[in-house]
C-alpha cells in the first residue's frame, strides 16, 4: 500500500521523478514509475493503485490539463473519498470542478529540498497524512543480512577456513542472541507501556470563496451572500460562524453580520469576507437605479404677437408693408412671415395680403389686427386720404364781372385742427409701442383743450396698452 500516488503527464515524467525522490526523502512511499508488470493490464494497475493509496499528489501543467488520463485519475481519486493536494509545477488554471482546490506553488522549484516552497508543501502534506511510518526490518532477514556480512568479511580476509569457523561463530553468536531477545521480550511485554495512537491533525483552512446568487442590485434591494471554505484536505465546505464581512463603499452598499447586502446608492463596491487570518477574493456588486427617460426639450412658446407700421396715413392706391413681431416665453422676440391671419375692419377702405402687404383703396379709417393661433395683436388704426390737388388760382373779385359781393369760407378753427393732429400722432405712436411718446403728443392736446372727450379717452386707452405691455415682461415707459 502507497502513501502517496503521484498523477503527471507523460511530458512530465522528469519532473513527477524529482517529486517521488523529494517525497522518499521525507519517508512516504510514492506509486509513480507506470510500468505495467507482465500479465497486468495499465487500467487494473491504475485502480488498485488508487484504491491502496492514501493521497493523490496531482502535477498540474499545460501538458496534464489538457490529459485525459490525469482528469480521469483524479476524478477517481474523487470519487474513492481520498485526499488530493494538486501541485502547479507551472502557472496554468487546473480543470474545471479542481480550481476551487487550493494548490501548492512549485512551478519555480529547483528540485532542491531545502527550498521554502518544497518545505512548505512538505509540511501541507504531514498535516493531511500525519508523520512517515519507519519500515521496520523483518526479523527472517537477519540471518541473511548476517550471512552477507560474513561472506564479505571471507572475501576481505581470504581463505574457505576462516570462513566456515566465522559461519559456525555467527551462528552461535545469532543463537545465543536470540535467545535474549525472546527472554527480554517476555521480560517487558508485561511492563512495556502500550504505544500512543498518534490522532491526525484537523485540516486547517486554506481559501475562502464569496458566492451570491445577483451582482447587480437597485436601491433598497438585498441579497444574501455565502462564504464557501478550502481546506487542507482538499475538501470544500460551507463556512457560517466567525466570518467578519467588509463593504469599500459602504454608502452604496452596506453589509450585516449575517452576509446580507442592501444597495443603497448608484455605484459599484467590493464586497470581501475574513475568517481568522484567511481572507477572500474581492466580490463586486453594482447598485443601479432606474434610468427615467429623458424628456425631449420643448421649444419656447409664441406668447405675444405686436405689429408695426412705418406711417399710419396713406393716400388711396397707395401701398404699406405691415410687419409683425412675436414674442416667446424664453424672452426672445423675432420677425414672423408666415402663419399669420389678418383682420381688416373695413375692406372697402383698404384691403390686405397674407403677406402683410396693405392696399388703400378709398378714404376713411380702418383697424388691422394679426393673429396666430389663439394670439392676436393690438389693432393698428390707419388713415386714407385722397391725393392732395394743386391749389386753384385766386380769382380777383375784380376780374369777374357782375359777379357780385364775395362770399369768404367760414374760419377754419386752428385749434381743433391741432389737436386732431395730436391725437393722430399719438394712437400712430400707441400703435408702434412707443407709448410715452404718444402721451406726449396727448398732452399737448390736452393743454388746448383739457375738457376734450377723445383726448382723455386716447390718453387712458395709451395707459392700459402701456400696463398691458410691462405684464407680459415688456420693458416699455409710460
């Protein structure tokens, strides 16, 4: 029966040699050289192998991962209960279903027993396989062993005399020896104290591995974590008391005793788990709120339309460009030039394009108003006037003749004339938005006549246009 069976790839067999002598040193006995005896087949060599050994020591490389032969013992190895110490004698990841077995380092050993490595793996295995048994010798190989002495003694000396008389010599002395060996067996077999069952030491913890179900949480969501155990012997278990869990943000997601993670917070942290001095890899989990849908910015609303006018007279047939500019609720104002509706108060007096574009037709007043949508503007009041003629010739009443006294026009009243004028000026200047110039103009009508019925009607009409104006944001003087 084997201490230790040693699993390798056939491209490693140097290597696995420097093993079994390293192993030999220390005292175990080691099944690795593959030769098959006659009469035996390789896979009932394998099996009883197996089956008598204690440990399988498996040499991982890039050549054994890739052995179907090496997976299969070690599978078996599984399978019979038996401790496996895998061994990386060069940096590569172990086969699936292995990896979670935590493996000793060799890959830059120099075959040398006395490098800390080899001492370290050494020490790993007394603590699964306890202290090498010493092979006693049995006692029917001490007369041979004697007999070999003796013929070696003969040939030294020379002679057959001297041989028989040192054979004849042996046997006595042999005989005489063993009969104080039987008396000083049944001498102390009644007092020799019985000899101490040396107890295996308990396999130590090697690795710890984090496992949870999600790593990916929103706020005020949890989960549970579980902390897996490596252990010396190979095998795995869960680990459930002394655990100390540790969050590096725990403002995104914090951690309880009990291995529960509540998110907190968008961002990522690792999560990492301490039994003793035995530490786990990081465990990241990442905390992500719902993303809102991004609404689309709404362009700034049409609050306000006004409409200008270069002159608020025009002669019939004449024509006048009227322009509109709006006003949005970003505070932003431009000229418009389409979408606009107009209204004309009378169209036989003057009448309109969908441009803007005003045609006198016959004298009188008309009022224009634009609109757009459920905006319209302050009407604009204009005035059509019939063309101005020459002024007839003054005709004697001398050069007539028989015609008579002269009748003269009634006097024209200067003063009315001036405040019409005033008056017109002002609702043309209202209608433009400069409304302190139109209270001017209003002013100085009201001097000549304060008790005027339409100068007081325009001057309040031009107040509430202005107040109108600084309600919706306008920065105008009244």
């Amino acid at each position: 029966m084997s201490d230790i069976f040693i699993s390798y790839a056939n491209e490693d067999r140097d290597t696995a040699a420097r093993f079994a002598r390293l192993l030999e040193s220390v005292g175990w006995r080691v099944w690795w050289d593959r030769r098959i005896p006659a009469g035996r087949t390789w896979r009932s060599i394998l099996e009883e192998a197996l089956r008598e050994m204690r440990c399988l020591v498996v040499l991982w490389s890039k050549n054994s991962v890739q052995s179907s032969w090496v997976t299969e013992e070690a599978e078996e190895a599984r399978r019979l209960g038996k401790v496996i110490v895998p061994v990386l004698i060069e940096r590569v990841e172990p086969p699936i279903g292995f990896r979670a077995i935590q493996a000793a380092d060799l890959a830059d050993w120099n075959g040398s027993t006395d490098d800390p490595a080899a001492q370290l793996f050494i020490a790993d295995l007394r603590s699964v396989l306890g202290e090498p048994i010493e092979k006693l010798t049995p006692e029917s190989d001490l007369p041979q062993q004697q007999d070999r002495k003796i013929d070696r003694l003969a040939q030294r000396v020379g002679g057959h005399r001297f041989k028989i008389v040192a054979v004849a010599a042996a046997v006595v002395a042999l005989l005489g020896g063993w009969r104080i060996w039987e008396h000083f067996k049944e001498e102390t077999a009644t007092s020799a104290p019985e000899p101490k069952t040396v107890q295996p030491s308990a396999p130590r913890l090697t690795g710890l591995i984090i496992r949870g179900e999600r790593k990916e949480l929103k706020p005020a969501e949890k989960v549970r974590l579980e902390l897996s155990g490596t252990y010396s012997d190979g095998k795995q278990a869960l680990v459930k008391d002394g655990i100390n869990w540790s969050s590096s943000a725990s403002q995104v997601a914090s951690i309880n005793d009990d291995g529960e993670i509540t998110g907190l917070k968008d961002g990522t942290a690792e999560i990492r788990a301490n039994v003793g001095e035995v530490a786990s890899a990081p465990w990241t989990i990442t905390i992500k709120g719902v993303e809102l849908a991004r609404q689309p910015a709404l362009p700034p609303k049409l609050v306000a339309l006004r409409v200008s006018v270069e002159s608020r007279e025009l002669f019939i047939k004449e024509r006048l460009t009227i322009r509109v500019r709006g006003r949005y609720s970003d505070n932003t104002e431009q000229t418009l030039t389409s979408g606009i509706e107009w209204q004309i108060s009378d169209r036989a007096v003057a009448s309109i394009t969908s441009i803007g574009e005003l045609q006198a037709l016959r004298p009188g007043k008309v009022e224009v108003i634009a609109r757009s949508g459920d905006l319209s503007s302050a009407p604009v009041r204009l005035v059509v006037k019939e063309p101005q003629s020459p002024v007839p010739p003054v005709v004697k009443p001398a050069q007539i003749p028989d015609a008579g006294p002269t009748k003269m026009p009634p006097p024209i009243d200067q003063a009315k004339a001036k405040i019409t004028a005033y008056v017109d000026r002002a609702e043309s200047l209202r209608e433009q938005g400069n409304y302190a110039a139109a209270l001017a103009e209003l002013e100085k009508a009201r001097t000549l006549d304060p008790s005027n019925e339409n100068v007081r009607k325009e001057i309040e009409q031009t107040k509430r246009a202005c107040n109108a104006e600084r309600v919706l944001g306008s920065q105008v003087s009244c």
